[in-house]
C-alpha cells in the first residue's frame, strides 16, 4: 500500500525564517484560491527587544498571546510565560475550524510552548490523521519530545530542514506538492 505523502513539515534553527516560508506558501495557495486556515505565530518586539510570541488564525486575523515576557500565570520557557488560555482560544480554534472548513490547514508551530496545552497536542494529531494537506513548522529538537518523536514517526510527512541557501527554494518545493494533492 503507498502511503500519500501530505503533511510538510519544515524545520530548522531559531530564526532562520520557518514562519515567513510557511506564510509565502500560504499567500501562494490563496492566489489561487485555496482556502488556507490554522495560524502562524509571530515574535513581538518592543524598542527593538523581544517580549514575547503572539499567535494569528489565518482566517479571521485574531491575535493573542502564546508567551510573554514576565508576568501572568503559566508555564515557563525561560524568561516567557506560555498564556495558555489565549493560545487555545486562538490558535486550537483555528485548528479546529480549518479541519471543518479550509482546503490547506497550517500550524506554526509545533514547539515547546505549544506542546504545554493538551489541547493542541489532540488537535494537531487530528489534523495529521485529515485527508487535507498539512504545513507546519516543528522545532528543531521536537525529537527530545515523545509528542515531537511521534510525529516525527509517521511515514506520511516530508521534513524540509530550512537553511539560508534553501530558503528561498523551500516554499516553492511545498507549493508545488499541496497544489499537486488538491
């Protein structure tokens, strides 16, 4: 039995753009009008600093916080307290919506943070375990996690570890690939 490939997985060291290519492929797929949901998270700065990570659905554009500087109760990854109300109000609810709705469904990120909620761990495997096309971001030591090494297990996934030569070249590559499977 051939396994389908169709969940694309992109990794690769801290800031060296995984959001930014996940987000080309989504404008990609929407000018050619695909439905594209889930959400992607994004770095805050203030003054030049970072305080924290908020996340985005990509249908409605609501914003919350996933981690914060300071402050708040929650799990701690360093100096950030994970909200983790905010991020399964937001970002699990676009999960959980793009299942219903969307052709493409992206998650931005598998991580640390993220893998606090219990929520997002069901979710993120229904989403896996769909017949729709699957984008995410998964962080580059999700192997030191069981969740992580599970995921990294299933023979239906296509990890492209993003570096500064492929950068550019990654998103295409995935474009290419969902657009063939819709």
């Amino acid at each position: 039995m051939n396994v389908i490939i169709k969940n694309f997985l992109v990794t690769g060291r801290p800031g060296i753009g995984k959001t930014t290519a996940v987000s080309k492929v989504v404008e990609l797929l929407r000018k050619d009008g695909y439905r594209v949901g889930g959400f992607i998270s994004r770095e805050v700065r203030e003054r030049g600093r970072r305080i924290g990570f908020e996340v985005i659905d990509l249908q409605s554009g609501r914003r919350g916080w996933l981690a914060k500087v300071g402050g708040g109760y929650g799990p701690r990854i360093g100096k950030y307290t994970v909200d983790l109300e905010a991020f399964e109000d937001i970002g699990v609810k676009a999960l959980e919506k793009s299942l219903l709705e969307d052709d493409v469904i992206v998650v931005d990120e598998i991580g640390p943070m993220e893998l606090f909620s219990r929520k997002f761990k069901d979710v993120v495997w229904r989403v896996l375990e769909s017949s729709k096309p699957v984008i995410a971001t998964i962080h580059w030591k999700a192997n030191r996690d069981i969740f992580g090494k599970r995921i990294l297990a299933r023979n239906d996934i296509k990890i492209f570890e993003l570096t500064l030569s492929n950068r550019n070249r990654v998103p295409l590559e995935i474009y290419k690939e969902v657009t063939q499977l819709l």
